[in-house]
C-alpha cells in the first residue's frame, strides 16, 4: 500500500523509483512486486524477514536494509529532496519477523499495522517516543482489517492450541496432518511436538524456513516423501509411533485420504481465523468444542473429517476495538479490501460500521470494486450500513 500522507510504500513494490519501500513480513501476499530482479532501491525491514527476502531471492539481498525492533530509526526518503523520517518497528505478534510501522515526519505520524494479533505490549503503544513527545498527533492508522466482523470471535492463540493438543492426544498415536502455509503457526507446532514427545515433518522448502528461524533440531525433521503419495508401509509405521506431518491445505484432504486407505491411524487439523465460516463453507459440517482454562474453543469438523480450529494469527474483532481504544482517536484506513458477503467471505459494511461505532474513531477509508470509499461516524449515524461508496 502507498501511504496516503508520505511518499512511502509497505508490503506494495510495484511503485515506480522515488517512492521508499518497507516490507511488515515475508508472506506471499505482502510481496507483490517482488523478485530478485528488483533495483527500485533499499527495502527496509525487520532482521528476519530479510534473512527469509535474501533465503528465497539471493540478489536481493544488497537492497534489504534490516533495522532493530523497538529503537527510533531516521531514514531519508527517496524523492523528498533530502528529508528524513523517523521509524520504529513494533513486534506485530502475526508471524516470525512481522513487524508494525510507526512513521514520523513533515506529513504528520502514521501507524501502519501490517498483519497483527493483540498482544499484551501493544496496550503501551501511545507511550511510545515517536506517539509520545508532547504535541504529537497520531495521524492516521493503517489497519488490518482481516476478521473485522463481530462473528469472529477467536480464542487466545495459547487456548486453541491446548484444544487442538488435547483432541489429538484423544486418537492418540497418529499421524496428525496439520494445516500450515510456508511461514506461520511455528508455535503450535513446537507445542504439539514437545506436549506429545513426537517430531513434526516439514515439506523441504518449509523445513529452510525453519532453519533460518533457528527453529532446527531433533524433533522438527524433513518430511521423508510427499504424504499423499507415500508408500503404505511408511504411513503405517508412522501412524503406529505417532508424529506431526505439516501440509498445505491443498493437500491435506489428499494426504489423509491416502494414510486411511492404507490402514494407518490419521487425522487432520486445520488451524485458521476463517475456522468460524466453516458452517457456510463445508456441508455437512458439525460443531463441537472444548473446554480449557475456562474458556470453550469451538471446533468444526468438516464431512471429510478434517477439524477445523480458530487458530488465528489476526486479530479477533473484539481485539480491533480493544487496540483502538488504546491509542489516540485517529482517521483509520483499512489494509485489506472490504470483504463481501459469500460462502468463503462475510458482509464488510457491518464490520465497518460496528467497528466505526464502537471504537470511537472518527472515520473509515475502505477500497472494494475498484474505488476508494470513506465513512465518518456522522453519516453513519444517519446512513447505516447501506452508504454510498463515494469519498
């Protein structure tokens, strides 16, 4: 996204020379751009998003410009003749190296978000050198507006994890595939592998990942073949000593299917935000849940037999509102596109709207269809959910 306010860009490189470049982290849909013929000028970054940038397109990396999370950072700007802004990065809480942006200079003080999930450090934001010298105004925020929607209800990251642990322990010894990208979710697996004393088995290029996140060793190995072509025998005697096998989605259904035809114990697990659409997305479907600490973490299992947890590494909607309430009210413009009602979306202008109303911030900027559209709390007192999208 380029910046509204400042000639900078994050996670967004298809911008022409002039325009300085910051990337939050190394998912695929934060790259667009990208690639290891880039010469557009220096990415700034976390450290280890650049060790992943550099992992994955070598000559990439004489551009990538790491920089530390927490201290004030002064930086010139690429075609501001001579200007300097100041930087912090704040941890985001979403995956290994994502960062939050804190942006300060003549346009004013910019919050930039990137992907996050709450996190107990972002209470203290505000107190902050860059939101807390005197006359500072926090001008805009950038948020993720991913699961902004009151049905999205996730439990802590640490709770779903006890109840994902707690219903594999159940079939228990297995092969228990679990649902992953190529970066994310590192600390459910080190908790299923250490809780059942087992090894998690990683796709190559997962298993490099890993590696250059220091997270190598006894129990995370690499897969010995592709799951869902693996011989009978193989899939018997790990479904009999038990362990963790790491899939794409794409694969997971595949993969099951193929260690059930061969005769070896197997369930599958896929931790994901969207879990609370599955009623409307998998027919049949049933709900259970568990109950730990307290807290029940409903579970959705699919036809297939495919169980399918809130795991979320954004935040819940309550958890939107929570981290709005603690910083200075400011015009927010949302990172994602406004989701549209459908079985694999929901309605985006309810979101919006609750969200307007119950964090108190002045006004929303939103893009869907090709158009930028802007609501303030004034007319959508008097609009509702059905405004216009004009600005």
């Amino acid at each position: 996204m380029l910046l509204e306010e400042a000639p900078v860009a994050v996670d967004s490189f298809s911008h022409e020379p002039g325009v300085t470049f910051f990337c939050s982290h190394a998912h695929d849909d934060h790259l667009k751009g990208l690639s290891g013929s880039w010469r557009r000028g220096p990415i700034y970054t976390s450290h280890v998003t650049a060790r992943l940038l550099s992992r994955r397109w070598p000559p990439l990396e004489p551009f990538l410009k790491p920089l530390e999370i927490g201290p004030v950072h002064r930086i010139l700007l690429g075609s501001a003749g001579g200007l300097e802004i100041e930087v912090c990065l704040v941890d985001a809480n979403h995956v290994p190296g994502s960062v939050m942006f804190i942006f300060s200079g003549y346009f004013g003080t910019l919050l930039y978000t990137g992907d996050f999930r709450l996190h107990d450090d972002h209470v203290h934001l505000s107190v902050l050198p860059l939101l807390a010298r005197p006359n500072a105004e926090l001008s805009r925020i950038f948020l993720d507006n991913t699961f902004c929607h009151p049905q999205f209800a996730h439990a802590p990251r640490a709770e779903v994890c006890k109840a994902i642990t707690k219903r594999i322990i159940s079939k228990w010894p297995c092969i228990a595939f679990v649902v992953v990208y190529k970066m994310g979710k590192e600390s459910l697996l080190a908790h299923l592998a250490k809780r059942l004393k087992t090894v998690v088995l990683l796709p190559k290029e997962r298993m490099l990942v890993a590696k250059d996140l220091g997270l190598h060793g006894s129990n995370i190995q690499e897969q010995p073949c592709n799951p869902q072509s693996a011989a009978a025998e193989e899939l018997r005697r790990r479904s009999m000593q038990g362990c963790i096998w790491a899939v794409s989605r794409r694969n997971v259904r595949k993969s099951l299917w193929q260690a059930t035809e061969s005769g070896a114990a197997a369930h599958a697990i896929d931790p994901s935000g969207w879990a609370e659409l599955s009623r409307s997305q998998y027919v049949p479907c049933y709900e259970d849940s568990h109950t730990v600490s307290g807290q029940t973490v409903p579970v959705f299992v699919s036809d297939d037999g495919v169980s399918h947890y809130p795991y979320s590494d954004h935040c819940s909607y309550l958890e939107l509102v929570q981290f709005l309430s603690c910083l200075p009210s400011a015009p927010v413009t949302f990172i994602g596109p406004l989701p549209k009602p459908g079985p694999f979306g929901y309605d985006g202008e309810v979101g919006l709207h609750r969200l307007l109303h119950e964090a108190g911030v002045p006004s929303i900027k939103y893009y869907q269809q090709g158009r930028f559209g802007k609501v303030d709390r004034k007319r959508a007192a008097s609009d509702g959910p059905d405004c216009s999208n004009d600005i």
